[in-house]
C-alpha cells in the first residue's frame, strides 16, 4: 500500500463587490488600481508639500506652516482681523488647533486678541504690524515651495485642469460616485 501526499494550494480569490473596489477573500477591501494610484498620489503629493512648506517656513521665518497660513488669512482680511471661528473654517485647521496657533502667535507679538464691542462671546484675532511683516517676508518663501514642489511640476494646462477637477470634489455632494459620468456616458452612447 502506497501513501499519497496530498498538498493543498490555497488561492487568493479577489471578488469584485463594484467596479471601483476590490475585496480579498477573506474580505479585505481595497481600490482598483487606477482609484488607489490617484488616491494615494493625492495623499503623498499633499503630504510632500506640506513637509516642505513646514520646513521651509520654519527654518527661514520660525513658523509653521499652520502659523503661516492663519496669519496669512488675516492679513487678507478686511480689516486684518477674523472671527476665530471663521478664521478656523477658512484655514481648515479645528477651532482648538486654531486657538492654539493664535497663543503663539500672539506670545510673539504677531497678532492679539479683541473681544467683539456688539457681543462679548465673539473673539477676533486681529494681525498686529510685527504680524504684516511677518506675512510679507514668509509670503516668498510659500510661493517659492509651492511652485517647486507643487505647481512647478506641471505645465499651465495640466494646472487648470487640476484646479478644475479639485474644484469639482469640493463642490460635489456627499456621496455622488462620479461627477460628470453620466453626462460622459451620455456623449459617448449618443456618438
């Protein structure tokens, strides 16, 4: 009597739940390559940048990037001065965050604090003139790392086309798969 050995092979099975995600066998999600190449690359390209502008502003001015950009947003302000919580919404960093950023700002002298004349629970951070300077002396340091690290890498049309494509994420819906995908499935059926 003779012994057989038997080895059994295990394959990885993908199973296709949509077109747009995969799923492992034992149910492990993930994108389809094209999806998971722009999702990364958005993710990577962002995370470069911002690295580069929080060194390069730190290193050359003593901020962060985060100082930069509030104090930025309210030397632009009408006034130079922004309600906290409309400062933290335009720089998209959390109230907390923005609170924080403002303490070492206003410690150094670059903005102050001025409670609202009409309603007392209302705060504004006002940009001082130690805080102007500041913004036009790091201003050509962010253009400089957003143009070599970002916009410089891509010719005019491929920067329009990128700012038109982002500009369609943050305008499309919650939950809308693909913007503009019927009108294109439109065209082409009708071609």
């Amino acid at each position: 009597m003779s012994q057989t050995t038997v080895h059994t092979l295990t394959l990885q099975v993908m199973s296709v739940t949509d077109s747009n995600v995969l799923e492992t066998a034992d149910g492990l999600k993930y994108f389809a390559p094209e999806r998971e190449a722009a999702w990364i690359g958005l993710l990577q390209a962002h995370a470069e940048l911002t690295r580069g502008l929080d060194a390069a502003l730190s290193a050359r001015h003593g901020l962060s990037f985060s100082a930069y950009e509030v104090l930025s947003r309210i030397a632009h302000a009408d006034g130079g001065h922004l309600r906290m919580s409309i400062l933290a919404e335009r720089s998209q960093l959390s109230l907390s965050r923005v609170s924080r950023v403002i303490d070492a700002l206003e410690q150094r002298g670059l903005v102050a604090r001025r409670s609202c004349a009409t309603d007392s629970r209302v705060v504004h951070a006002t940009i001082t003139d130690a805080g102007r300077a500041m913004v036009s002396e790091a201003q050509d340091t962010f253009f400089e790392v957003v143009e070599e690290r970002f916009l410089g890498r891509l010719t005019c049309d491929e920067v329009g086309q990128l700012g038109s494509l982002l500009a369609r994420l943050v305008q499309a819906p919650l939950g809308s798969a693909c913007p503009g995908a019927a009108d294109a499935a439109e065209a082409t059926a009708g071609a």
